[in-house]
C-alpha cells in the first residue's frame, strides 16, 4: 500500500515536534574570549550570556542529577534542558558563574582533578602554546613515544595550516599515554621549542578553594577523572582508579556527595562503564550529540556541542542538532 504524501508531512511534523520538547543536555569547556582556539571550545562571555538567555527563556533548566527525577513527574511546561561544563578551567569560575547566577541556571561542573591547583596549564593547552602560539620553532621536531620515532618539519609561519598538522598529530600521539608520560614529553617539546609552561592567566585551572566554593545550589561538581586519560586505553583497574579516585577528590573538595561523571574527550568502552558504575556513579555523560530518549541508558548519556555562537544562532543549532 502507498502511503499518502500527506500522511508522511504529518509523520515528520510529529517526530519534529517531539523531538523539540526532547531534554537535551549542552556540553561547554570554557567562556572566554582566547585568540587561538584549536577545538573550538571557548565561548565568548557576551555570546555565552545570549545563550544561557535564550535557553532559560526557550526550556526548564534544570541540574543532571534531577533530569530524571523531572521526567518521572509529568510533562513540564516547557522542554527540559542540562548545562554542563568539561575539565575546570578558572575562566568557569570567573565568567561562566556569574552569568549562571544572573540568569538563576544551574549547571554541573565535571572536574578532572589532578590538574585543580597544579598551576600547569592542560597539556593540550600547553602544546597548542608551543605549536601554534610560537613565532618561531627550530625547523624539525625529532621525538621517541613509545619506542617509536617521529619526526615533523615545522612551517615558518605559526597561522600556516601546516603547523596546525603538526599540532594535531604531536596531540594524536600523546593523546592515550599515561598522564606523566604525556607531561613528560610536553615538557621536552617545550625544552626544544624554548618555551616555558607556567600556567598563563587565560589558560590557569580553578584552585580547591574556588571548586569548593563554586560548589552550590546552583552548581554542582561531578567526576571526570584524575588525569584526563582516554579510558579504553588503560586496564580496567586504572581505569576504575582514574574514576574512583577523581570523584573521592571532588567529594573531598566540595564536601557534598558527588554523583554525576562524563567520560574524558568522550571516549569509553564497556569496561569504562562497569568501572563509573562500580565507582558509585548514577549518571554518566559522553560527547554523542543527540536529545535525551526515554530508554536512555544514564551511563551513556548524550550531549550536544554548543560553538561560540550568537543567542538566536545558539537556538537554531541546536535545532538542527536534534533533527
């Protein structure tokens, strides 16, 4: 049987118009206005301030932990949305935090702990200083990971897409070492480059004190690990030690019971999930866009990428996102 042209129009104005009311949840790392932004990550605090308006005015805010609890109880009066942030970088505390309270909505911080004080940048942060931020680098980077010889000749000109090659395989290669060796190799790089790696004040990670502090009502502390590892890449029981110990390090911080976890730059496996859950976890986030479904598993829960986009750009994205 064919089914009519008019039928099928009504289908798809139906899945649209559930999908619309659908909760999501929005994934942020940072509200800053910084001059070289690799993965796109930071959030101008005057476009981060058009987004949060459209959102509050557009959907129910509310924190992860209660999404649940939220749907459980009926259909509200307008679609459910999540805010969260990745990693615990200063500018959240300076910038982000105050227009959250301006516009009373909450948000869940996902701090990886071991670089909370550390007055280190992240190493990505660092490399991206060396490769991308440097005038002038020798000509060639010769370098072992692994036992494995790399070698890179290095542009002239720091804006020439080749240097951003360099950049993104030196990042690949370093991308599921252990934390100390991915320090390590930073800070021969850096040697090589002549470049130091004392936090810069745009680039600095909150203290305990301002985790404890930021920790409220309003926001709430969740795990992401220790160091920031790709967790497939490690045995289950560094991963479990990664999770577990990351989210006693924020408890300890913050005072409260911590009960929310995203998984680093996303990546997980089974394993990642059954070590969350062993850790204590209720609810877990990766970097999967789309809205959040019914039958959706809480270890494994998606997010949407929000760009340094204007209010009303803000909202049409994330349209387009959900269809």
């Amino acid at each position: 049987m064919v089914i009519p042209r008019v039928l099928l129009q009504l289908g798809r104005l139906v899945r649209r118009r559930r999908l619309r009311r659908a909760p999501i949840i929005l994934m942020y790392h940072r509200v800053a206005d910084i001059a070289v932004d690799p993965w796109s990550l930071a959030v101008h605090p005057a476009r981060f301030d058009e987004q949060i308006e459209a959102l509050t005015r557009s959907r129910q805010v509310v924190h992860l932990h209660e999404l649940f609890d939220v749907i459980a109880r009926g259909k509200p009066g307008k679609p459910l949305a999540v805010v969260t942030f990745d990693d615990g970088y200063h500018d959240v505390y300076s910038n982000a935090r105050p227009i959250l309270q301006r516009h009373d909505c909450p948000m869940t911080l996902f701090v990886a702990t071991g670089a909370i004080g550390s007055g280190r940048e992240f190493w990505w942060d660092a490399l991206t200083r060396i490769c991308l931020e440097t005038a002038e680098l020798p000509d060639q980077l010769d370098i072992t990971i692994e036992g494995g010889k790399h070698h890179w000749l290095i542009p002239k000109v720091v804006d020439q897409a080749g240097r951003d090659k360099v950049y993104r395989e030196v990042w690949s290669a370093l991308r599921t070492l252990p934390y100390e060796r991915q320090n390590a190799h930073v800070e021969d790089i850096a040697k090589w480059a002549g470049v130091g790696l004392d936090a810069r004040p745009e680039h600095c990670i909150m203290t305990p004190a301002e985790v404890g502090d930021i920790s409220d009502d309003l926001i709430t502390i969740g795990g992401h690990t220790v160091s920031h590892p790709t967790l497939p890449a490690h045995s289950f029981a560094t991963q479990l030690r990664e999770i577990v110990d990351g989210r006693s390090a924020c408890e300890q911080m913050t005072g409260k019971r911590v009960l929310s976890f995203a998984y680093p730059f996303g990546d997980h496996d089974a394993l990642s999930v059954t070590a969350v859950r062993e850790a204590g976890f209720e609810f877990a986030c990766t970097t999967r866009a789309g809205c959040v479904a019914p039958e959706a598993d809480v270890l494994r829960l998606p997010r949407l990428y929000v760009g340094n986009w204007s209010g009303d750009e803000f909202l049409r994205k994330i349209e387009d996102h959900l269809f």
